[in-house]
C-alpha cells in the first residue's frame, strides 16, 4: 500500500505558513504553544502532511498578523508553483540567507555571494557531515588566527 500524497493546496498552505512563522523569528514551538497544538504537529502543517482545518487556520493566521487570505494567495493557480521561488523560502535557512543578501548594499559582493552559493550547491560534499553543521563553523572561526591589517 503506498503512502498518501499530500494534497499540493495543503503543502502550498504549509510552506506559506513556514514562511511567515520564520519572518517573525517565531520557533514551531512558539507558534504550537500560540494555537493550542504540539509542534510536531506544526511541523505536519508545515509539511502538508495534516490539514490545517478552518478554525486553526484562523488562528495561525491571527498569531502571524496576517489575514487567512495571505495563506492561500499565490503568483499563479498551477500545481508548477510549488517549484517556484517563493516556495522554496520554505526551505530550511533559506529566508534567513535571503535576509542577510538582501542587506548587503555592494552590487559585486552580492554577485560574488550568489556564485558561491551556486557553485557550493553544484559541488559534491568533500566535507564530514558534523564539520557542516553550524555550531562547528563557529568553533573553526574562532580558531582561526586573526591578521592586523592596520599601519
């Protein structure tokens, strides 16, 4: 027996909700507490994987400060747009690195930052897994020696 698929509407739903949720700097958790759920079935919604029914969705949309319109407006009506770039901002981390790109004000770095975006995303991984995660870059960065410039 195969597994359902979720319904593109619900998954289109999820990601807006995902999208909105991190643009306010809310964690699942908070925004679970906010509706009266655990966060494991935020991250269902999220997913596309549970329907958020009418009175929640209500909800959700209020503790977001939007209207429930906003969760269901798209640029176009077409199952495509769930390979669109605003549903890619679902993505984990990928509004926070849009965010930090759009307060860069020097036109070549943020051309040079999206080719070496582009680039790492071709590349094969040659890196352990645990040297990717977040909290060992900063461990390397901080052993990294500093050199003086100045004078």
């Amino acid at each position: 027996m195969s597994a359902k698929t979720p319904d593109p509407l619900d998954v289109l739903v999820g990601a807006k909700i995902r999208i909105f949720r991190i643009h306010r700097g809310m964690s699942q958790s908070d925004l679970a507490a906010k509706i009266g759920v655990a966060f494991q079935q935020v991250q269902k919604y999220e997913k596309g994987t549970n329907r958020v029914g009418a009175g929640r969705l209500s909800r959700i949309a209020a503790v977001l400060g939007i209207s429930v319109g906003e969760l269901f407006e798209s640029s176009g009506s077409k199952p495509a747009e769930l390979k669109s770039p605003f549903r890619l901002l679902a993505e984990r981390d990928a509004l926070r690195l849009l965010m930090a790109f759009s307060r860069m004000t020097d036109p070549r770095m943020r051309r040079v930052i999206a080719q070496l975006v582009e680039i790492a995303a071709d590349l094969r991984p040659t890196v352990k897994p645990s040297m990717a995660r977040p909290g060992a870059v900063k461990r390397l960065a901080r052993r990294r020696p500093t050199t003086s410039t100045q004078g």
